[in-house]
C-alpha cells in the first residue's frame, strides 16, 4: 500500500506545473465541501450537497455567488469554513503552504516552487521566498487595518456586534470575494461614505495584485526612478476602465438618477469599482439595473483585475496587450510598444489565447445556461460573466437555478479561478516544463 502511494506521488511529482496547480485547488475545494456537508456547519435544516458543493466552489474560486444566502443557511462555524476557504482561495493555497516551509526555514521543493511560479504569473529565476513573504505580510497587514476600520464605520452605522461582520468584510473584500454576512450585501450602506470607501480601497489593493504593490514599495525604498511596465500598465488600465464605467453608469442608468447627486456619484463608482475588480459587492439593486447597464458591468466583469493579484476575469494586462496589437495595425507598425518598451512575441501570442480561451468557454457556457435555465438572456449573459470572471454580481437568478445549471456555473468559476487558459493548458501540455519553457511564457 505505502509503495503504490509512493508510486502516485511520484507519478505527480512529474506532471506539469500548471495542471498541479489545477489539482491542488480541485482538492482544496473537495475538503471544503465535504465540511460544509457535516451538521455543524449549518444553521438549522440541512443544506444539500449540491448547494454545499456551489458555496465551497464559490468560496474557493472568490466569486461570491451563492444559491442559498449563507447568514442563514450557515452556522458560525459553517461562516468560518467560508471565510477560510475564501483566504485561502484568495491567496492561493501554494502561497499558505510554501509561507509555512518557510517559516521553518526549510527551502521551498522544486515542484512547489514551479507550481508558485506558475501560480503568481512570475518569471523564471524571480525570488519566490521573498515575494512569498511580502505577500503574507502585505495580506496581513491591509486585512487588519481593514477589519479595524469597518468595525467602527459598521459601529457607528448601528450594526449590533460589528467585530464578525468587519473581519469576514475586510478579507472578502481584499480576496475580491463578495461573501457578505448580511442578506442584501451592502446595499444598507447606499450612502456610507466610510463603508464604501474602505471597502473600494481593499478591493482595489487586492485586485491590482501583489506584484504592483512589491513594486511600488521597492521603488520608494530602494530609491528606483521608474516602475515597471507591468505595472504602469496595471495601475493605468485599472485606473481609466473604472473611471469610464464610472461615467457611463452615471450617465445612463435610469434607477439611480432619483438619487442625491452625492449618494449617485458614489454609488455610481462603487458598482464600476466592484465590476471591475471582481469584488462582486453591491449598494445598489444589480436586478433593477437597465440592460444598457448591465452591458457596461458585463464588460467590466470581462476585462477584470490584474495577473497575481485576488481578482479574477480576463486580466488588465492581457486586455492591454490585445488593444495594443490592434492599435499597431491600424497604424501600420509590425512592433508592439508601450512607452518606448517593445513587447515580446511570445506574451502578444499568450495574450490572444487568453482572450480566446476566454471567451470560448464564457459564450459556451452562456450557451448552456440558455438550454437548462428559464431565465432572461440578458440575465443569464450576466450571471455566466460573473461566474467565470469570478465576480459574485447577480440578476437575482442564482437561487433559482437548476441542478444542472447549478452545475455549469460550478464549471465557470472553477475555471475562472484557476484560468481558462491554465486550464486548458493543463490537459493539453503533458510532462513537465521542457527546457527553455517558463511559467511567465504560459500564465498570462
């Protein structure tokens, strides 16, 4: 018996990173599920094993979406579970396990290391130890100093017994999560300036990633004149997708323009910052938006947050380096530049397969929905955006969902947390990494 476990550790050991990285996480989501299956993670009656199964995947994945509302459905152990998976799921699982062998300053095992690599969007020979250690310390240290903020805005907002409510709030933001302890999200605080900004500013610092926040903090240490390209193009992307949608869900949607000119502008904000960063929160009712609004959400849920940051969707960067090549071509040029740096063949290439896979598997899936679900199809475009971006956002159709449609949007956030083109990847790239392939070259 020990030598055929031996036998199948080895056989993994060899398999290639990125469907390791897939692995680990189907088995994280396994042991998440199989806990809210037993009694004392439920409130009262019995939650199903399919719902249990769709709340573990929502939490692994950092979606948000949810079948049956978890301040009831769930205990508080059944909360914890969630908000456990949701940390986990948010940092990712390498990143928890890697930060304990090393803090027993052991070296990290050559396929862990690679899985990390793969896991981060990182380039070959980068110093995974110490980007592992920042990144514990950067989560740390935001989360606290964000459960302590909301706890005195939820206070002083008359929230009874605000120390659950601004911890689970203060992670879920950060992991771009959306889980909320209240049964309408955030829509109470409509008008809570406190609220709101606290949660935008952790969702932001989750969504722009870790690599961005490393650099910006060896820039001001180490006295470096410039940032890198990567985030420049991070921070700008970011910056003007929730500016624009800011402006046009102001502009157009019609159930806010009742509002005080204050309470529309900030809600009007919040709703792009959330769209765009897969954070998935809501101060506003997402099921009475206009459909030239729920357009607007969509494309941001698409387009997304940053590479190795919390958020999920199709990527800043990979959406930058698509328009760049369009706007190449209109101008005529055969390179690819951003601010006098050219960028390499092989990340346009990665780029576009990403775009790709990405859009395959969102139509394809939006398909589906449409055979098994008797719902709008404005609503089931949404709510399959939102599953695959990872974003948590809905219409208001999610509990109503069939079994098999419950299961297809299982699909989409799975897929959408470890990547579709990771994904993909790991069943069609056999063995592992070949000489002179990097995880840089695959993860986009």
């Amino acid at each position: 018996m020990k030598s055929k476990i031996t036998a199948i550790g080895e056989t993994i050991s060899h398999w290639h990173p990125l469907r390791l990285l897939v692995l680990g996480y189907a088995s994280y989501l396994l042991v998440t599920w199989l806990l809210l299956c037993l009694p004392f993670s439920w409130a009262a009656a019995p939650v199903s094993p399919l719902d249990n199964l769709f709340i573990a995947t929502s939490a692994v994945s950092t979606t948000g979406l949810a079948t049956v509302n978890p301040p009831e459905a769930y205990s508080f152990l059944g909360e914890l579970i969630v908000l456990l998976a949701v940390q986990v799921g948010g940092l990712g699982y390498m990143t928890l396990g890697s930060f304990v062998i090393l803090s027993r300053k052991s070296d990290l095992p050559k396929v862990r290391a690679s899985v990390g690599l793969v896991a981060f969007s990182l380039p070959s020979g980068f110093d995974l130890r110490l980007f592992i250690r920042h990144v514990v310390t950067f989560t740390v240290l935001i989360e606290v100093a964000g459960a302590a903020l909301l706890y005195y805005a939820f206070r002083s907002a008359g929230i009874e017994s605000p120390l659950w409510p601004s911890i689970f709030h203060s992670i879920s933001a950060f992991c771009t999560a959306g889980f909320s302890v209240f049964p309408d999200s955030l829509e109470q605080f409509q008008g809570n300036v406190w609220v709101n900004m606290i949660i935008s500013v952790l969702s932001l610092l989750g969504a722009i990633g870790f690599l961005v926040a490393s650099d910006f903090w060896l820039t001001l240490t180490q006295y470096r004149t410039r940032l890198t390209l990567t985030t420049k193009i991070i921070v700008l992307m970011t910056f003007w997708s929730i500016m624009l949608g800011w402006l046009l869900l102001f502009l157009v949607e019609p159930t806010m323009q009742s509002l005080p000119l204050p309470e529309r502008l900030m809600t009007s904000g919040f709703q792009s910052m959330s769209a765009l960063t897969t954070v998935g929160f809501n101060t506003h009712s997402i099921g009475s938006l206009h459909m030239a609004s729920v357009l607007i959400v969509i494309v941001l849920m698409v387009v997304g947050a940053s590479p190795s940051g919390t958020g999920g969707g199709l990527k800043s960067t990979s959406v930058s380096a698509a328009f760049a090549v369009v706007w190449s071509v209109l101008r005529g040029r055969d390179r690819i530049t951003f601010w006098g740096t050219e960028v390499p063949d092989f990340r346009l290439h990665a780029a576009f397969a990403a775009t790709f896979f990405y859009l395959v598997i969102f139509l394809t899936g939006s398909t589906l929905l449409m055979l098994v679900q008797a719902s709008s199809f404005g609503d089931i475009l949404f709510e399959a955006a939102s599953a695959i971006g990872t974003v948590g956002l809905s219409r208001g159709i999610t509990s109503d969902l069939t079994p098999v449609a419950k299961l297809i949007v299982i699909a989409l956030m799975f897929i959408g947390r470890v990547g579709p083109l990771t994904f993909g990847l790991a069943f069609f790239t056999h063995g592992p990494m070949e000489k002179g392939e990097t995880p840089e070259d695959l993860a986009v």
